[in-house]
C-alpha cells in the first residue's frame, strides 16, 4: 500500500486536507494540488459544504441499526429527496 502525504486545500482560517500519493514527483505533486486547488469546491469536508442537504438526511453510522429501529421507512423519502436534489430539483 502507498504512503500518504496530507495536502491542505484550504485557507489559514480553515483547513481542507487531503491526501496524496507520498512517492509522486514533485512536478506531478504540485500540478495535482493545483488541480485540487481549482476543483475544491467540489469537495465536501463537512454537512455545511453540501448545499441543500440537512446533516440528518446523511449519516455515517451503521444503516443496518437505523433499518432496526425504524423498520426501513425513512429511507425510501430520503433517497428520493437526496436524488431530486441531485438533479438540482428543490
């Protein structure tokens, strides 16, 4: 497996790390940060980044336990607004 390297994509006040390749050349390195650099708005460090999407919609804990508790039916009206707003609808 590659060693990583950390790269900083954001501004003093706020940080956007990501990682890169540690063994890349250092010519390749800096065009792939200028490349990141130019795309990071594309990039999502937290739910604030990801326009229209409210931080209960997505979850990073087990779905499995979620389906327990709520016996699957929440998920179909998520995935249908998280689909409509990925086609840019309201």
């Amino acid at each position: 497996m590659s060693q990583l390297e950390e790269v900083d994509l954001g501004t003093e006040n706020k940080q956007r790390p990501v990682n890169v390749v540690k063994e890349m050349p250092k010519d390749e390195k800096k065009a792939m940060k200028e490349l990141l650099m130019y795309f990071r708005d594309v990039f999502a460090w937290s739910y604030e980044d990801i326009g229209g999407v409210r931080s209960p919609t997505i979850s990073t804990s087990n779905s499995s336990q979620h389906e327990r508790q709520t016996g699957g039916t929440t998920a179909l009206p998520y995935e249908s607004e998280l689909c409509r707003k990925s086609k840019g609808g309201n």
